[in-house]
C-alpha cells in the first residue's frame, strides 16, 4: 500500500519538474565538454593547466583579477604543477607593492610564491571605470559563481556572433549566444594563433577557449582532485563499515522473535 | 525508567552515583525498553543527533577562521576553502551538513505525522520537537548569511523586511533587527553571533525532547500503548543503538556523496559571487528547505497577508495534537486518512518546487491552491477525518496481535505485513 502510494507520488513530482522548461525559453543551454575533471574520479589535464595559464596572464589578466590564488598555488600538488624555479620566475615577472619600510614608503619588489596574484587595477572603481562601465569580474571563484560552471564559461568564450538583424547594439557591446541577455561588455578578445602556446599545440580559439576554461575550474576548485581521491575512500570505508555493522545487527536481533 | 533500580558494582562507583546519579541514568538509557517493531523511519532521531554534534564540531572549527565582517567574510572563506588544512572539507560539511539535517528532519516529523508520534500522551514531544524546528530554521537562515555572497545579502534583506509589513511599528522593528538603516556590516555581526548561540539552545531542546520521550517512550508503527518493560520490547542497547548506527552509516555514505563528488549542487550558485548592495539577482529564491514555506509567502498579494500565511504554516503543526480527532494514532489502521497524508506530502513538495519557481503564471495558480490545501489539511481534514473514519481493528499487542473486536487469527499477518 504504502509502495504504491510513493510510486503515485514520484510520478506526480516527475510531471511537475517536467513543466520546468516552460520558464526560461530565450536563454541557450550551455555547450557541454567532456571535461576530464567531471565524474567521481575526474582530475585535470596537467598540461592543459599549464597552458590555460598561460591564456589567462597574456589575454585575461589584463582586466581580470584573480585575488585569492597565490603563486604558491601554481606549483601545488592538484593544479598545473609548475616546477619550484618555475613558480619562482613566474612570480618574479611581477613587481608587487610592498610596504611601508622603515621610512614609512611603500616600494616595490619582484614577486614571491608567496604572493597573491597581482590584480591589474588598484579597486573596483579603477576596474569599472576602465573597462565602459562593466567591472571585470574577479575569476577566482568564476566557475563556481555561474550556473552551469565550466560549460557555462567556455560556451561564452566561443559564444560570439554577429546580432541577429533587428538586435542594435550599443558602443563596447557585443552579442554573445550564451550570456544571459545575449549582451556582454566583454569584447571577443580570442584569436586563432593568439598565443604561442609552450608545448607546441595549435593555438585555436576552441583550444584556448578548453584550457582557459580548465584553468578556471581549477581556480575555483582547487582541493578537487584531492577531493575526488578523498571520497572515493571514505565511501569504501563506509561501505565495508555499514556491512559489518549490518550483520552485527542481523546477529544481535536473531536472539528475538524480531525482524529489522 | 527500567524497574529495578541500578546499583552501581563498586564502592567508589556508588559513592559517586550516590551524590551525582549518573550511572544511573546510563543504566536507564541503555536498559530502556523500546517498541521491538520500530522499523527504519524511526532511526532518523539518532540520525538528527548525529547531524546536530556534526554542525557544532565543524562550526566551531570554521569560526576560528571566519572573519564577520562585510568586507572580510567573503574573503575568509575563500581563505578556508585554498589556505586552512582540510578546510574545504570542514566547511563542505557544514554547508552540506545543513541540508542533510533538514532532510532528516523532514522525515522525522513526517514519519511522526504518519504514525500519529504527535498525540497524547506524547504532546510536549511533539511541540519541542517543533521548537527545535523553527530554531534549525533561523540557525540555518543566518548561517547561510554569513559568506557574504549575492544570495546571503539579498536573502537576508528578503527575511528582515517582512517584519516591516508589522502594521505601526514595522519600520522600526526591521532597522532595529538590522542594527543599520539596510542590511550592513552590524547586521553581519549579529547574525554570526546568533548563529553561534542558537545550537547550544537546540541542544537543550534535543535534552528536553528526549527527556519527554522517555516518559511514554516510544510511539511504534502499530501505534498501541504497549507494557514496558514486556515481549514487545527489546533493551535500547544492543538492539536500538546497533539499528541506528547502521541506518546512520547509510545516510554517511550519501551525506559523503555530496561532499566529495558535488558539494555546491545545493546550494546557489550566485552565492559565490560577493555581496553587493547595488546588484539584486534576477532570482532571490532561499535554500532548497525553506522553499515550502517561501512558496506559501509569495502566494499571498498581501505582504502582511503573506507573512501571516507563511508563520501560520509553522504555527498551526503546535496545535496539531488537538485538531487530531482520531482515536487510533497509527495511519497503518487508518484507510482514510493515509490517503490524505500522502497528499500532504505530494503538497509539500509541490509548494518547494513552485517556490523555486518566479512567482507568476501557472506556479502562482499553484502556489495557491498548494497553500489552500496546506491549511486545508489541518484545519478541515485532520478533524473530520479523525471524526467520520471507520478505522481498522486494533492489535492488543505486537507480539500477539489479537483484535480488539471478533476473532481473526489471520489479521495478524496481515497487520505484519502493513508495518
């Protein structure tokens, strides 16, 4: 009785969550990639990180801050895993403010490992009032802070096309298919052959597109793969628990004339 | 208590027990005769308990970390999340860890509303229970308020200006509550301090609670007043205790699948981006357990209507006990009024799921009558119902189920069956 009354109710719940696509009609679902950080043992493409780095500092970092990664984090077990020299140089191709001295001035200095990623303008203002209007946002958490995450962030990069007569747009608006709204202030700033990418692969607009948008969820999740690894033994741990403890139980009960 | 007094085996153990009755009470609660017929709905309290020591213990390991301040919270999370050891995990299970809660919680008090937990003798049970309820509401309210992201600032202006539909003093209730003329940095401050307080007053309740339960004991899916201690009953420990870790390892294993593989799958995704009081979301919608109750709210053109509707809701389940009019607890006996209780339960999701939903067109249509049959249920069905239903004979005991009417030896597989 009671089984069927919840298969009554599962069905009814089925049709109500089916009348969902009614709601947003004008937005375009996200492309979806088979990223190789999806699923219960998904863990990122090194070399893909490495050159989604790379993206980011020559194309994105112009605009975009990234405040709460470290330099450290480039070299940690999980992301793009550069070399300890290699972190150093990277960091040291900045000059970070530091200070004040002992004379009370601020000065600056090359960066350490220990550094936060230098953020291309002083405040939210500065960024806003360089960039028409429309603040930058910081690319730290972008990932996590989109519905739809990664699909959601490589759809826009490679989501640029010209508007559908009709649509006018203003100065330093562009169309893109997948933003909410169709219009973005951000110009279509990638290129086939944009970047010399390090290892030797082809430079396409889709291929920067993939490895920036890895880079990102990296940033968001950065303890992911750790996460991953993490899970996967806990549930067998609470697997192989839960069953010993089932036939404790089983045993326990068997001294009465119960069931459990 | 069990009926022989405990006497503790050693000298020193009963000059302590003498002066501070501890061991006693350790005896009671491992002797403690419970129904033997309980079946899995009711592991979810131990489950709760569980969940509730979870919280404490990650919320005071994240508030050595967390910053209350508008400028600074959202940062110390991030801060958790990338540089504190195993933070991510810390804070994945406390955010997660609410979730679980509620969905415990949830069938706990449908498992109570099936099985009629919440009729005499058991009514303060019953009203605590709800106490701790409408707490776990505000912890959780307050405690999504606290990264300081999109959804914690506009879900806390959303909550605090419905006291400013209080006819008069409003206006001043509201600015009162948030220690600033808008949802600000005082406002910040207060909620974590609250929020760091209210689980210490759940874990007296969840004292209380107990305490009330072990005066009757426990209901148990026949719904009969059985003898204690007797054949219908089986000591808390081992039988109980062993019964709840195993249904508590098997909520683990799904409580660890959304931390590990898809920890931000319940909550917003907005709230990763920082509070900013110039930008309001296309959709303020709060987390997934408090939809019913956003959907009964927004179901009302009225403001002060809706605020009226939406704590009547939570109001009414207090006097539950006395618009119960039946005389058999246990639906399992009752053919009618099961039918209705699924349809509450139907209801309820309904109402989360349009409250999820912007509030127009066919979601408002139902939001509306979802809200209607909501008050319906307890107001006209539960009393007449409880009045008119010819209800199935009643077992005299779980072991021998011998009917309280005519003689029908096969009844007692029957009602086996059922439970």
């Amino acid at each position: 009785m009671i089984k069927s009354n919840i298969k009554l109710l599962v069905l009814s719940f089925l049709l109500l969550i089916s009348l969902k696509p009614l709601q947003s009609a004008e937005m375009v679902d996200p492309i979806k990639v088979d990223w190789s950080f999806k699923g219960l043992t998904g863990t990122f493409d090194r070399a893909s990180l490495q050159r989604g780095f790379q993206v980011y500092k020559e194309v994105c970092a112009s605009c975009h801050s990234m405040q709460y990664l470290s330099y450290r984090n480039l070299g940690e077990p999980g992301g793009p895993e550069f070399s300890e020299q290699e972190v150093k140089a990277i960091a040291a191709s900045f000059e970070i403010e530091d200070g004040p001295d002992s004379q009370g001035e601020m000065f600056t200095r090359p960066g350490k490992p220990s550094d936060k990623f230098k953020s291309p303008y002083p405040n939210v203002q500065a960024a806003t009032a360089a960039n028409g209007g429309a603040y930058p946002p910081d690319m730290s958490v972008l990932v996590k802070a989109r519905k739809g995450g990664a699909n959601y962030i490589y759809s826009v990069l490679v989501g640029y096309e010209d508007p559908p007569p009709g649509v006018t747009l203003d100065d330093g608006v562009y169309y893109n298919k997948y933003m909410a709204g169709n219009k973005i202030k951000m110009p279509n700033n990638l290129m086939d052959g944009l970047v010399e990418y390090a290892d030797g692969t082809e430079s396409t607009v889709d291929q920067m597109a993939k490895d920036v948008t890895t880079f990102l969820a990296w940033a968001a999740e950065p303890e992911l793969e750790e996460r991953h690894k993490t899970g996967i033994k806990v549930i067998i741990y609470l697997v192989l628990l839960t069953i010993l403890v089932y036939l404790s139980m089983k045993k326990i009960w068997s001294r009465i004339d119960s069931e459990v | 208590m069990s009926e022989h007094e405990y006497v503790p085996k050693s000298k020193a153990a009963k000059w302590f027990n003498d002066r501070l009755p501890l061991l006693t009470l350790g005896a009671h609660l491992t002797d403690y005769p419970t129904p033997k017929n309980l079946n899995y709905w009711w592991t979810f309290g131990g489950i709760l308990t569980f969940c509730l020591i979870t919280q404490i213990v990650t919320g005071i390991v994240l508030a050595m970390h967390y910053v209350a301040h508008a400028d600074l919270a959202f940062a110390s999370v991030e801060h958790i999340m990338r540089d504190v050891n195993y933070g991510w995990l810390i804070r994945y299970i406390h955010s997660n860890g609410a979730s679980m809660f509620f969905l415990a919680v949830y069938i706990h008090i449908f498992r109570s509303l099936f099985y009629g937990s919440y009729k005499s003798p058991r009514e303060v049970i019953w009203i605590i229970g709800l106490m701790i309820y409408l707490l776990m509401m505000a912890a959780a309210f307050m405690g999504y308020v606290l990264p300081w992201g999109q959804m914690s600032f506009w879900g806390a202006t959303v909550i605090t200006n419905l006291f400013s539909a209080i006819p008069l003093v409003g206006d001043s209730i509201t600015t009162w509550l948030w220690g600033a003329y808008s949802v600000d940095n005082p406002t910040l401050n207060r909620f974590f301090s609250l929020h760091y307080l209210i689980p210490f007053l759940i874990l007296g309740l969840v004292v209380l609670h107990i305490w009330a339960l072990h005066v009757p004991g426990n209901n148990n899916p026949v719904g009969i007043d059985i003898k204690k201690p007797s054949k219908d009953t089986v000591p808390f420990h081992p039988y109980i205790t062993i019964k709840d870790a195993f249904a508590l390892l098997v909520f683990m294993i799904i409580f660890a699948g959304f931390v590990f593989f898809t920890p931000n799958v319940l909550g917003h995704s907005d709230n990763y981006i920082p509070a900013n009081p110039l930008v309001t979301p296309a959709h303020i919608v709060p987390e997934w357990y408090l939809l019913p109750f956003y959907a009964i709210l927004r179901s009302v053109p009225d403001k002060l209507g809706g605020v009226i509707l939406m704590f009547s809701a939570i109001f009414i389940l207090f006097v539950l006990p006395w618009l119960d009019t039946s005389k058999v607890r246990s639906a399992v006996f009752r053919p009618i009024y099961r039918q209705f209780f699924w349809i509450l339960v139907i209801d309820v999701l309904m109402l989360g799921y349009v409250g999820a939903m912007p509030a127009e067109g066919i979601y408002l249509v139902l939001a509306r009558v979802g809200t209607i049959y909501y008050f319906l249920h307890f107001i006209v069905v539960m009393p007449v119902v409880g009045y008119l239903e010819k209800t199935d004979p009643i077992p005299m005991s779980i072991s021998e189920p011998v009917l309280s009417g005519g003689a029908e030896p096969s009844l007692a597989r029957k009602v086996n069956d059922k439970v």
